[in-house]
C-alpha cells in the first residue's frame, strides 16, 4: 500500500485494488491520457530532452523479448546499435556537432550540449508505404491507427523493406519475417502506454492521441523558440519535411534542431505506391508499340 | 502551425556512414523470373499477333512455340518466386487478398491469371492437332493470354519503382519501358532460334528483325532511365563495381550493341552456311544480355539503398538536387 507524499494523486484511486490484477487503463496514471480504440495514437520525440540513455532501447528489447544484434562497437560515436532492425524497434542516434561552415564550434546551443540525440522509431506513417506494399495482408492498420505486422500471416516476401522511405521494416534471418515496431499493440490493447515512453526518464518520448500530442509540439517549439533555440522544428507533422510527396503525416513524430539528415532522416520522402501506375502504363504502351511493329514486320508470315 | 526555420542547406554529410534505407533481399531468383517471364509474356504478344495477322496454323509453327515458351516460363517462374520467399511454406498467402497500392499484390494475381491462360493455350500446341476442343480453348485463351503477358513483361519495373530505392524509384515510366522492350526482343530471340532450328529461316529472319527493333527501343529507354539517374545525382551503383559491369557491359554491350552489330553483319553478308552461325549467336546474346540487365538493375538498386550519399540526395527537395 503506497503512502500519500511518493504516490501520484491517481495512483491513489487505486489503492483498494488487488494488488495481483493489472490497473485498468494504467495508461492513464502515467500518461494522463486513456487508450480507447477508434483514436489515433502516436508518439512525440522531442529530441531537445534526450539524454541518450537508451532506456527505450532497452525497454523495447525486454518486454518485446527482442534478440540482441551485432554486439560490436561503432567507434564512430556512443551509438553502438547503428540502425532499426528486425530485433531493434527504437535506436538512439549520435551526432556530435565539431564544425559548423568550416569552424571548431566553440558554443552550445542553450538548454543543449552538442551532442544530437534522438530516439528513432517506426513513424507508422500514413498512409505507410510498407502496409501500401504488403502482398499478404500481414501488415495492417490496427484501431489504434498504428502499422503492425502480423507474424502468423507474413511469409517473407520482403517487399515491405525497399518499400519504407526510412529503412525501418527488416526481414529477420531467425524466422525469416518482417518485423518493427507494434507500437507495443499488446500492450495498448491492455491499456498501458509503449515500454519505450514508459521507461523514458526525461519525457523525451511521449506517448498519446496524435492530435493531442500535434498541439503539445506546436507549443513546445514555440517555447523553444521564445528560450532562445530559434532551430528547433518538428519532423513528419502535416506539412512538415518527413510528411511529404503523398505521405500525409507521421504518427510518431520528431522535434529536431538541425538537418533531418544529421539524423539519418530524409528530407523529403515520397510515397512509393504513387509510381506504380506511371511506370505500369508506361510499360503497357510500350509493348503495343512492339505489339503494332510485330505485325508490321509480319511475323505471323511463315 | 509554427514556421518552419531555415535550415542550413544539405553539403551530402550523412550520419556516421550509415545507410538510410534497408536494401531489397532481391537475388538471382528474382532477376531470373523477371527476365523468365518478361520472355514468357512477350511469347504470347506475339502468339497472338501471329495468329491475328500471319497463316501460322495454331498446332504447328510459330504460334505453338511460343505457347510453349510461355508455358516453360509460368510454370518455373512461380517456382523461383517461392524459393525467394523467406518463408515459403506460406506462398499461398500472396492469394489471400487484392492490394491495388502493391503491384507485388496484383503481380501475384497477373501471374495467376496468366499462368492460367497459358496452360489453356498449352492445350492448343499439345494437342490441338488431334482436338477441335483443345484448339477451340486455346484460341480463346490466346487474346487475354496476350494481354496478361504484356502485363508480365512490364510490370516488375513498376514493382521496383514503386520502392524507396533510390535507382528504381528515379526513372518509372522509362524503366518499364526498358523491360518491355527486354522482353520482347528476348521472346523474338528466343522464338527465332527456335524458328531456325526448325528450319523455318524466313520467319526467323523477321523475328529477328522485331529483336533487332527491340533491342534499340531497348537502348533508348536505358539512356532516358541513365540521364533521369544523373539528373538526380544517384548514378554512382550503376556506373561502378558490378552494376556497371552487369548493366553496361552484360546488358548494353552483349545484350544490344554486339547483337545488333552480329544482325547487320549477316544481313549485308551473303546468304550462306556462315549466315545462320551469327544470327543464332546474337539471339542468345541477347537473351542473356537481357537476364544481365535485369540482375544488373537488382543489384545496382540494392547498392544505391545501401549508399546514404544517394538516398539522402535522393529525398531532397526537387530543385536542391545535385
């Protein structure tokens, strides 16, 4: 039994529970915010609070009970796990700032050091280029409007890994199926938010409805402008570099400060689906071309 | 919404080296059932333009071996395709439902239904001779055989590019009217050879002419698909290594110029034993240039995925690109 002074006012509601059943939607002690079906979810990284600690990293692995990768160091910097993979759903990048147009930079930006990190994840765009690409079916919009792969359905085809604009889906070598980020489904399901914003010491990663948390990025870079942080912008919100060329927007969204390439970002991803119909009746007019000059060299004469 | 800041302009770096996009696991068997059925596909183009506008008998000749080459086609395509599966017991979930956004998705059903109708067109060359029905089936098959197979020979351009593949996404419509042109001057290869074993030399003669015809709107399309790649500044995998040596020297090279070079040569020679030799040779040269090109195309792409200099180009702003 908690005791007033260390336990949230929420929390409290609670006391009389069984301590062996889960809290019904605990996703509402620890965000403020409820998970209901029908609303879309998301996450806000706001890389101006990361400290690179890589409790998301770590969170991830353990309650998706995801299987260590390359266990060697980068050497380029303290990122060591280098990229989202089948068995890695949130990467922590490195960028060190050391020259700026030709100079040793000699400042730092206020509030922030100038080492770049960022939590990187599955932006379960929309529409996302990988479910737009999936044959099968395994890859769907869940109620949550998140993009899942459904394991038992994926054979593997790996169309979906050139699809994504940001290289995040993989095929994993032990099961030989794609794999990303749920956005922890399982968990969402039960009402509990992701294990990455869960275990995010410095709210760097926060968890909620997108709408909600849209408007809590407009106020936090207008906030970041007024202290004095004139870069700071947000990644893959309508309109902005991230949800570009038919992708509408990112449902896990990012605040930078400098280029979305520091971060191994693009600037301006497209929709890959939109090139299918161009190239098709490309082809197809090509081959009545060819069809029309079959008959006009006579090959049917013998 | 706030403004957007003006951000410094992109000087190419990249973080740490690292790629930005996963690379396609796309090998051989996937490059050789693009070409297999580019082939296939172009076979019952021109099946059924030879029974539209030539006195080919549907059970002899040219029409039979094509539906023959057709059926050799979609019967190992799909084999190669499994295969390439990472987990191929579960291939027939490909039939479990219809994405219109995934040409993989409706490439699986193009297979299907051309798979179909060519194994009724099969009829037709097995034993139309001694059937009325086979034939009838057959020749009823034959016209949508022929426009699912235009289909077959196109349509895996429009799945490469409708990738973030920085090499395939750049050029759409010339890329598939590369592989079309492929296609078809691999099938009029293919059928003339066969023509020419059959001792069927003046249909062969125009077959090779069509592959001739071809191969050069072939090289046309390559040049467009080539520019369109420097424009975007991403050329660098297909200029170098083995994509250059597959797509310049395998796909140009022994694919359109030297068979090209080989059909002049024999045309302007005199009409003699020499004169089969050098033609049969720049049909199978072009038919192999063809399979070069297209695993060229596969492997150039996955390098150009693995390159964040090019993707990274690749996804600025239009008029920001180098």
């Amino acid at each position: 039994m908690m005791e007033g002074g260390l336990a949230h006012p929420r929390a409290l509601r609670h006391t009389d529970l069984d301590p062996q059943q889960p809290i019904p939607q605990e996703a509402e002690l620890t965000t403020g915010r409820r998970i209901e079906p029908g609303r879309a979810y998301g996450f806000f990284t706001d890389t101006t609070l990361c400290i690179g600690c890589k409790a998301c990293e770590v969170a991830c692995k353990e309650w998706n009970q995801l299987p260590a990768d390359d266990l060697r160091l980068s050497g380029t910097s303290y990122d060591n796990t280098r990229a989202l993979s089948a068995h890695t759903w949130r990467h922590v990048t490195f960028a060190e700032r050391i020259v700026e147009d030709g100079q040793r930079v000699t400042s730092m930006p206020p509030y922030q050091s100038n080492w770049l990190m960022m939590s990187d994840v599955c932006k379960h765009c929309d529409p996302a280029p990988c479910l737009e690409a999936c044959p099968t079916g395994a890859i769907f919009r869940t109620e949550f409007e998140t993009v899942v792969v459904q394991q038992d359905i994926c054979n593997g085809c790996g169309y979906c890994v050139p699809a994504c604009p940001f290289g995040v889906v993989e095929l994993s070598t032990d099961d030989g199926k794609a794999h990303k980020c749920t956005l922890c489904y399982d968990r969402l399901k039960g009402g509990l938010e992701p294990a990455c914003a869960k275990s995010c010491p410095t709210d760097s990663i926060q968890f909620g409805p997108v709408e909600e948390l849209l408007d809590l990025a407009e106020r936090r870079v207008e906030h970041l402008h007024a202290q004095g942080q004139p870069r700071a912008y947000l990644y893959g919100t309508p309109g902005a570099p991230g949800a570009t060329g038919g992708i509408g927007r990112l449902n896990a969204f990012f605040l930078l400060t400098e280029r979305p390439e520091v971060y191994n970002l693009p600037s301006e991803p497209s929709r890959p689906s939109r090139r299918a119909k161009p190239s098709f009746l490309a082809g197809l007019a090509t081959m009545a071309g060819l069809a029309v000059a079959a008959a006009l060299i006579g090959v049917g004469r013998r | 919404m706030t403004a957007q800041p003006r951000l410094p302009p992109w000087r190419g770096e990249t973080y740490h080296g690292l790629p930005s996009l996963k690379a396609s696991s796309f090998d051989w068997k996937v490059s050789a059932y693009i070409a297999l059925l580019g082939l296939a596909g172009s076979a019952q183009v021109l099946a059924a333009v030879a029974r539209l506008t030539g006195r080919h008998g549907e059970e002899d000749g040219l029409v039979r071996r094509a539906r023959l080459l057709a059926a050799t086609g979609s019967t190992i395509g799909p084999l190669l395709l499994i295969r390439h599966l990472k987990t191929p017991s579960r291939w027939y979930n490909m039939l479990r439902i219809v994405r219109p956004t995934s040409p993989m998705s409706l490439g699986s059903w193009l297979l299907t239904a051309f798979g179909g109708l060519s194994a009724l067109t099969t009829l037709g060359a097995l034993f139309g001779r001694r059937s009325r029905l086979a034939r009838r089936v057959a020749e009823v098959a034959q016209g949508p055989a022929a426009i699912t197979g235009a289909g077959m020979s196109v349509y895996t351009a429009s799945l490469l590019s409708s990738t973030s593949t920085p090499l395939w996404a750049a050029a759409p419509a010339p890329l598939a009217a590369q592989f079309g042109a492929a296609s078809m001057a691999g099938a009029a290869s293919a059928l003339a050879l066969a023509q020419r074993r059959a001792g069927e030399d003046r249909s062969a003669r125009r077959l090779e002419t069509l592959a001739a015809a071809a191969a050069m709107g072939e090289f046309a399309a390559a040049r467009v698909v080539e520019r369109r790649w420097k424009q975007a500044g991403i050329a660098h995998a297909a200029t170098h290594g083995r994509g250059r040596a597959l797509l310049q020297g395998g796909g140009k090279g022994a694919g359109m110029l030297l068979p090209l070079a080989a059909h002049a040569l024999s045309v302007l020679g005199a009409e003699g034993r020499s004169s089969r030799v050098l033609p049969e040779l720049a049909s199978l040269a072009m038919i192999a240039g063809g399979a070069a090109m297209r695993h060229g195309m596969l492997q150039a792409g996955n390098e150009s995925a693995r390159r964040p200099q090019d993707s990274l180009r690749f996804n600025q702003p239009r008029n920001a690109r180098r």
